[in-house]
C-alpha cells in the first residue's frame, strides 16, 4: 500500500490502489500519438498521474513542475486533519483555470502533500507524489504532462516517450 508524509511526519497518508497509469498498453512510444493517449486517459480518468506545469502547482510546490497522482477519495486514508494534527493547514485559492483548489500542508514543515479541485476531478485527492515514501514514489510514471505552455523553456519535453501532451486539464 503506498504511503506518503510531509516531511517532518505529522501529516501521513496511503492509499490502496496502485497509481499506475491507465494508458493503453499496446500504445507504444513509436506510434502513440497524443490524441489518442489523451482519450484513453479521458476515458479513464482514475489513478493516473502526470507532471503538471501549471502556475498554480509551481507556485504551491515551489517547484518546477508539479508530480501528482489522482487518487479516488474511497481509496485514500489519512488521520491526520484539522482536529487531530496541530501543523495540519488547508488553503483554497482560484486556479487560472477558474477552479478552486484547496491544498494540504504542514506548518511546521512546510510541505504540501496533497489537494483536491472542487470541479474536474471532484472525487479525487491529487497526492504529490514527492511525498511519498521512498518504494512509493518509484512506481511514480507520468502517463502526461498537463499545462505544457507553461512548461519551462529549458526543460525537455515527455513528447515520444508514451506521456501524452495536454495543454490545460484533460477533460474528466
Ligand atoms: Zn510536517
Ligand atoms: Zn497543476
């Protein structure tokens, strides 16, 4: 069972489902093309991940860009909250896609472990995959990058290599 936490533990989390991804196997790198591997992911939205260049994520993660994996929220299990973590803090803000975004992190730490979207993907807890411990976070394979413009000029594209490319969010 994958598990994950904020880096000084007071935040933890797993899931029971496998994070892997959904794309068709018989798609190879050679002859995917990124339509098609966008609507098999369309079809099968559950548990896939992706590196997300939006600037909401870079600006949360402070990072280049954001790895993350939909969970669905049946399958995610965490103790930690409000009530029973004192560093546990949520913030929502407005996604420049209109959406609103709410994102868990620790104050004692810093770290973000996880958010949900109140539109697109409703029933899913979106863990940053950074978070996850170690044997967790190595069966971590993007099927797509989302938000692609945004992507860093000096970064290489996943284009060829079965991640499809996505400008924005994929439909749900
Ligand atoms: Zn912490
Ligand atoms: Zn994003």
């Amino acid at each position: 069972m994958p598990t994950g936490s904020c880096i000084c533990g007071a935040i933890k989390y797993s899931f029971d489902v496998q994070p892997s991804a959904k794309v068709s196997t018989h798609t190879t790198p050679e002859h995917s093309h990124p339509q098609d591997t966008l609507r098999v992911i369309t079809h099968t939205p559950l548990n896939h991940q992706c590196l997300c260049h939006c600037l909401s994520c870079r600006r949360i993660t402070g990072t280049t860009a954001a790895s993350v994996a939909l969970i669905p929220k049946a399958d995610f299990q965490t103790t930690a909250s409000a009530e029973s973590v004192p560093s546990f803090r949520q913030n929502t803000i407005t996604h420049e896609a209109g959406m609103q975004i709410t994102y868990v992190f620790c104050s004692d730490c810093g770290t973000t472990c996880w958010k949900t979207a109140n539109a697109g993907w409703p029933d899913q807890i979106i863990v940053f995959t950074g978070t996850l411990d170690d044997a967790s976070f190595e069966q971590f394979k993007p099927d797509a990058e989302f938000w692609v413009k945004y992507r860093a000029p000096w970064l290489e594209s996943l284009e060829g290599k079965g991640v499809a490319q996505v400008q924005g969010f994929p439909e749900a």
